[in-house]
C-alpha cells in the first residue's frame, strides 16, 4: 500500500480497513485482545483488507495516535499467530506488518490477506463454530452461524477432494469436444495468454485439471479436471453418485416442461457441458436494452451475471461425493440453484 493511503481527505473505515486506537492503559500502545482477533478472522474469511493499529476516525477526519511500544504490539501478534490455540493459521509473512510514519506519529499497519478455500475458515480459539467471523458491507464483524461455517468446511475438504490425482485416467477420459470447445473459448478471451502455446496436459495442469505425483513420477487427470471436461461414463467411474439436473417448469405444482439431466441426449455429461447448455436456457428470456459501450452493443444485463456466479458457484462449490444432485430450476417467479454442500 502506497503512503497515498494515509490521505486524511481518503482514509476512512470501511469494508476492507479497519481502525483501531491501540493505546492500552499506559497510552503507548497494546494490542487489542479481542477486536484484532476477530477482524483478522473476518478480513481472512471474507476479502482481505487492513486494520491500521493507533488510528480513530472522528467527525472531523482520521485522529493517528503514537505508539511508543509498537514493537511489543508487532511481537505480541507474531506470538499469537504462531500459537495455534489463539487462532487456526497464521496468513502473514513479515511485510505484512510494518510501523508507518503519518503526520509525525508511528502507527502499525498490518496487512490481512484473503484465506484460500483450503485455509478457510480462519477462526479464533479452537471451536470454529464459536470463532469464525466475516465482513459486512459497512465494515462491521460479526461472528458467522454455524451453517456457514459447515459450509466453508465443506468446501475446504471439496478443495482438497478437486485436486486429488485419478490414477489411471488419461486424456482418453476427457470429452475431445467439450474440451476443445473451451480452448478455443479462452483463447478468444485471452490471445495473448502463454497457455495458449502448451499441448493439452501442459494446458490442463496449468488450470488443475492435471497433475504430477511429485513420488511416483505418474501423472494422470485430477478429480477437478474430469468432472469439468470428462465423458460420462469416466466420471460415473469415478464418482457413482453424480447427477446434474436442470428443470423448466411453468408452476410449482406441475413436471418440468424442459429437462437437461443425465439421460444421454446431449454430449459429454460433463460440468462445462452442463454448464453452457444450462446458461444458455437460463437467459434464454431475458430482455435485452439496447445500450452501447463504445460502438459495440452490450449484449447482458446485471440478471445475466447474476445468473451466471449462481450457476458457477452452484457448481463448484457442490459435493459430488453425497447422494443429492445438482438442480437447477427455472420459473417464471424463480431461478432456483441446490448443490450438495
């Protein structure tokens, strides 16, 4: 972060800033006990951001307070991070805590970055279910529910599940279509991307869809990479209980009118299939403005993005091992998107 940041007209708490006067009792600085804590977790869980330690916003602007023991401050949260009964995983490496000169005063800034899947949830204490926080809007904390924070295991462990090495499956397990299908698809969207130059492995190991046992030296589709582009068949190997369903329906009481499911008539059976064939029947009735940007015609609105991160939200962060399926239904009152969590 540049010293622009501390701009008193700019510097202001919100979603990805937080301040925090850290004076203590003596007035020469102590780390916030439990207000740090709890804004570490959520910055992590939710987006990343920046508390800023000897700071208060006031009605008349950002009031920065000294901090003459700073270094007991930055000492303390190293010794916190590393015990893992205060907090589940410490995220930050040394730059990401440094005193900063601001209108002559020391204040500390720490920078939280955002917790991958894999780390998440990050919590205090050892219960995740007490412990977990996330962001607000307005840049509040405030402590999740228990069922989002099973959510956030379930997908650490569906995380872990994606990238698992299918030993045995090679690239005659992939849908040739659907596969070529999205190469030529993201090279129209990035020409200039180095991807575009690898053979197809290299392509899928850059993405996750294939991968190298650093041990055995055998290399083979990851679970991710099959679900995505892999024949029907292959994946029902794999995973006996996928299914994916897509159903039109005129009212809540009445059978689907239109049904995409794994029945055979349509290719592959993979995600990316599913996927486009789905988007396109989503958005099939969506009313188009005419609107221009630039001289190109902008041909979405903000119901067809929507529709499309819940779609792909719906399907990456599914279960596939659990006995309940992917649906998707459309309404004329609703879209509706069900994964196995």
């Amino acid at each position: 972060m540049s010293r622009d940041f501390f701009d008193l007209a700019s510097l202001q708490e919100g979603f990805d800033v937080e301040l925090k006067t850290a004076r203590g009792k003596s007035g020469k600085g102590e780390l916030p006990p439990g207000s740090f804590w709890e804004t570490y977790s959520a910055m992590a869980n939710t987006e990343g951001g920046y508390i800023i330690l000897g700071a208060e916003e006031t009605r008349n602007g950002v009031l920065f307070h000294d901090l003459p023991d700073r270094q007991k401050i930055i000492q303390d949260i190293w010794n916190s991070l590393n015990n893992p009964n205060k907090v589940s995983v410490n995220l930050l490496q040394n730059r990401d805590i440094t005193p900063v000169h601001v209108e002559e005063k020391t204040v500390v800034l720490v920078r939280i970055p955002q917790a991958s899947r894999k780390q998440r949830p990050v919590y205090i204490g050892q219960n995740p279910l007490m412990g977990t926080y996330r962001r607000n809007n307005e840049g509040g904390d405030y402590r999740c529910p228990p069922d989002l924070v099973k959510q956030m295991l379930g997908e650490q462990a569906n995380d872990t599940r994606d990238a698992v090495i299918l030993e045995y499956y090679g690239l005659d397990d992939l849908d040739r279509e659907s596969f070529r299908i999205y190469r030529q698809q993201f090279s129209n969207r990035k020409p200039d991307h180095p991807f575009n130059e690898c053979n197809d492995p290299e392509f899928l190991r850059q993405i996750g869809g294939w991968a190298r046992d650093r041990q055995t030296g055998k290399e083979a589709l990851t679970l991710a990479g099959l679900l995505m582009f892999g024949k029907f068949r292959s994946i029902l190997d794999a995973v006996p209980t996928y299914i994916v369903d897509y159903q039109e329906r005129e009212t809540p009481e009445t059978r689907w009118v239109d049904r995409v499911t794994l029945d055979g008539s349509w290719s592959g059976g993979n995600l990316y299939d599913f996927y486009r064939i789905v988007m396109k029947r989503l958005s099939s009735d969506l009313k188009v403005p005419f609107q221009l940007k630039g001289d190109e015609r902008v041909e979405e609105t903000p119901v067809h993005e929507a529709l499309r991160e819940a779609l792909v939200n719906t399907l990456i962060h599914a279960d596939y091992s659990g006995s309940c399926s992917i649906l998707v239904v459309k309404r004329p009152d609703l879209f509706g998107f069900r994964n196995p969590a």
